[in-house]
C-alpha cells in the first residue's frame, strides 16, 4: 500500500482480547488502540502558512506513532486494517 499527498498509513497496534485472567471482551468493549506502526508516507506535506510551502514528512516508516482514537479513514486490505492519517494527525512519535 502506498501512501499519496500528505497521507501516513499505519498498521493500528492489536488490541487484547482476553484478560489477564482469560475472559474473552467482546468486540463491543474492546478499546481502539491509539498506537501503531508506520507502513508508508506520503511523498509530500503542506505547511500551514501564508504561502501553503511544501515541506517533507515528520514521520518514517517502520516509527510508532501515537494518534487520537477517532482519526483517520480505516480501510482493510488483505484482511488487515490499516488506517489512513494526515500527518498533522500523528499526535507523537514513541
């Protein structure tokens, strides 16, 4: 998959699906992860700025970047999903 624009794929961290005690949560109480794995950036960014210069990504791939919960556009490939950030959606690199 390759990332176009000002576009940064990533590969969400999974998620637990049992406790530590072995008790299975249901997909309906499982919480989205907010962490995941740099797979592509795209091969520009637009600066905010009176002139709208273009700049290069903050992020490279294979970095663990740190998003807020609700970003980005899902999308399953393969039967993966992945999620497609803006890179001024990418909260911190960890």
């Amino acid at each position: 998959m390759l990332a176009l624009g000002e576009y940064v794929i990533v590969r969400p961290t999974a998620t637990k699906t049992r406790t530590d005690g072995g008790i299975i949560i249901p997909d309906s109480a499982q919480a989205k992860s907010g962490t995941g794995e740099v797979i592509s950036v795209g091969h520009e960014v637009y600066l905010f700025g009176p002139d709208r210069e273009i700049g290069t990504p903050s992020q490279a791939i294979g970095r663990t970047v740190l998003f807020a919960r609700h970003q980005g556009v899902t999308v399953e490939v393969g039967g993966e999903s992945y999620l497609a950030l803006k890179d001024t959606e990418v909260l911190a690199i960890l």
